[in-house]
C-alpha cells in the first residue's frame, strides 16, 4: 500500500494531483489545513492511498516563448478601446443641454452612472439655473438623483421580546464577497448587540467550500452548521428557531452550474420571513453587473448589498441597479477587513460616493484642483 501526501492552495487542487497521478482507484484518508511545517508547500494536505506506486513526474515541456510582438500589438489594442471609450462618452453627449449641463453629464456618466439617469440629472440642474455654480448644481444632483432609489440600512430585526428568529440569506455570484459579508453582519448585528446567531452554509456541494466560513464562526464564537440538502433547510430552521439571528450562506452559482441553483431558490422561497440580500459587486463592469444581477432575481432578493467599495472609483452602477431592479440599498462594504470595512447604506453616503467618484469620506482643502464640480463643491462646502 503507498500512501503520500498532496499539498495545494485548496483541497480541491491537491484532490486533482492526487487523481492525475495514483488514478481514480487512489482512496482518500483525510485532508486538513497543512502543517506550519510543511505551509509552503500549499495551504491544505490531502492524503492518499494507493496500491500502484506513483508514476514519475513528467518532464515539463518548455512553454513556447512569448511573441513580443504580438504582445505589443495586444498593449496597443488595449489602450485604443480605452480611447474609444473615453472619446465615445464625450461624442455621446445628448443634446439640448446647457454647456454646463453637459459639464454636469459628462461627470456622472464617467463616474458609471447610466445615459438616461445622468440625462435626468443634468437637465435638472439646467432648469435650476446652477450653471457655473458648484454648490447649488450639488444641491440639485442630490435632490434629484435622491428621489430615484431608496436605502434599507441594517437588518429588518424582530423587535424586542417578540417569538422567533430573523432571517437574512446573502446570495450572490462566486468572487464577490458574500462570505466575509456574511461574517461582518454576524458581528455587528449578533456579537455586537449581545443577539443569540446561529450562521447555516448551504454551500456544501464543493469539497471544503464552507472551511472559510466555519473558521470564521469558530473564532467569533458563533455557532455554525451546513445544511447538505437544500432541502432540510426549513428543518434546520426549525432546530435553530430559539436563536435571534439566522443568517444563511448559500453557494455561489456561475453559468455553467445554474442549474443547482433552483433547490436552493424554492427552499429560501419556502420559508416565511426571510430577507434576502443579493450581493453585487462594484468592480464588475456595467454590463457584467446587469446580467448577473438579472441571473439572481429568481431567488426573489429584497435589498441589495454591495462590495468591493476600494476596487473602483465609478459608484454609479449603485444606483443604476437600485432604480432598475427597484430594490432599496442595505449595506456597502468598502474593503476586506473583517469586521470592519462594512457600513449601512445611507442615501447621503450613496449620493456622495457617485458625484464625487471617491471612497474617501473627506476631500482635504485644495482638492478642487484635481477637476470636476463634484470635488470642487466637496472642498468649498462647510
């Protein structure tokens, strides 16, 4: 019998070498996060048996050499759709509108902020006579660009002494932060107000998917458990029903495996009471945005979340996507640090990160020098 280990960045890539080279036939004893001894050589141990002695690594074959010119030439297409871009937001502003009202366009549509929205927005500030005026156009852009989408700060929570838990669930596409998200509610709206938190993962169909989370709960001290049939989540609720908090991690769920997500949208669908969060990312391009969030409405969500505030510098796709979908705005999460770095969606924190195109809560004096109106007021105001 030949036993050997496999280290890899996750279990699942160790599992992978391990079959390459034993074969199918090869038995797992056990994985576990490597040793500190052996962490160089990958973050998690898979140990496999087998009664055919491992075949000899291949030699590696030489990668051909990269084409230099060819790479140029891909540089070179790069920067060109970057022009194209930028002189297509100049060549696309509509008219009828004031030269500082196209001013006033341009600003939002750089910072994400949709065609028809921006449109909306300058010709406010247009018939409002703010032309050349920073501080009476901020005024008008908050007025108006307020009245489109609403705010659901915090957790909608069962008020003091009444029966049974709450329930928030987070979905969202894979890569965008729902599990740290998840985490930082926990925190602030169970550990920090003394709320009894009981956290279920959903996402059990991936070899060592739930670790993250369950490392996460075990140093927090709240209580943790997957759910592996989608299924028994209301069993499990039941279980849990004397906890005040319930939040619910589910997978995340890419093109090619869409079909696994149904079990899990008629189970969250089954049960009462349930406040769904769908997680969106900022970093994503606009048009990624769209259609990943339009994927998601089948698990019927009723706020949004949105992460990865410190990837990108253009917030307009915050309100695009809370006056297409109709969904108000529940928290935003501006970095990576657990639990920090999470904040409740407030409408003036939203309005300020879309005109100003900035994370920072402050503009120092001076900073109207780097352009736009939107910094300039930012520096000028009391």
């Amino acid at each position: 019998m030949h036993v050997k280990s496999y280290y890899a960045a996750t279990v699942e890539s160790a599992i992978r070498q391990a079959r390459q080279e034993l074969g199918s036939e090869a038995m797992l004893l056990h994985s576990r996060a490597a040793p500190p001894e052996s962490r160089h050589l990958g973050a998690y141990e898979a140990v496999f048996a087998s009664s055919v002695e491992a075949a000899p690594p291949e030699a590696p074959r030489r990668a051909p050499a990269p084409d230099r010119v060819a790479g140029e030439l891909a540089e070179i297409r790069r920067q060109l759709d970057r022009m194209s871009l930028a002189l297509s937001r100049v060549d696309s502003r509509p008219s009828g509108l004031e030269a500082w009202g196209e001013e006033v366009y341009a600003e939002l549509a750089a910072n994400g902020l949709a065609a028809d929205l921006a449109l909306r927005a300058a010709r406010a500030v247009d018939a409002g006579g703010a032309s050349g005026s920073p501080e009476r156009t901020r005024r008008i852009l908050e007025q108006e660009l307020g009245k489109l989408f609403q705010v659901a700060p915090g957790l909608d929570l069962p008020a003091s002494g009444q029966a049974g838990p709450r329930i928030a669930a987070l979905v969202g596409p894979p890569g965008v932060g729902r599990t740290s998200a998840l985490v930082k509610l926990a925190t602030r709206h169970g550990l920090v107000r003394r709320r009894t938190t009981q956290i279920l993962s959903l996402d059990c169909d991936r070899v060592a998917a739930g670790e993250p989370l369950r490392s996460y709960a075990t140093i927090l001290g709240v209580a943790h458990d997957s759910v592996d049939d989608p299924g028994a989540l209301a069993d499990a609720i039941a279980e849990y029903s004397r906890k005040q908090l319930i939040l619910l991690d589910t997978p995340g769920f890419g093109p090619g495996d869409w079909e696994r997500a149904a079990p899990v949208a008629e189970a969250l669908a089954a049960l009462a009471g349930v406040e769904t969060h769908l997680v969106l990312s900022c970093a994503m391009k606009p048009s990624d945005l769209m259609r990943v969030a339009d994927r998601y409405l089948c698990f019927a969500p009723s706020r949004l979340l949105f992460t990865r505030l410190d990837e990108t510098s253009s917030y307009g796709t915050i309100v695009n996507e809370a006056v297409r979908l109709n969904l108000p705005i529940s928290f935003l999460s501006t970095g990576q640090r657990v639990p920090g770095d999470f904040e409740p969606a407030a409408k003036a924190r939203v309005l300020d990160l879309v005109l100003s195109g900035s994370l920072e809560e402050e503009i120092p004096a001076g900073a109207a020098a780097a352009g736009g109106w939107g910094s300039e007021y930012r520096a000028v105001a009391p």
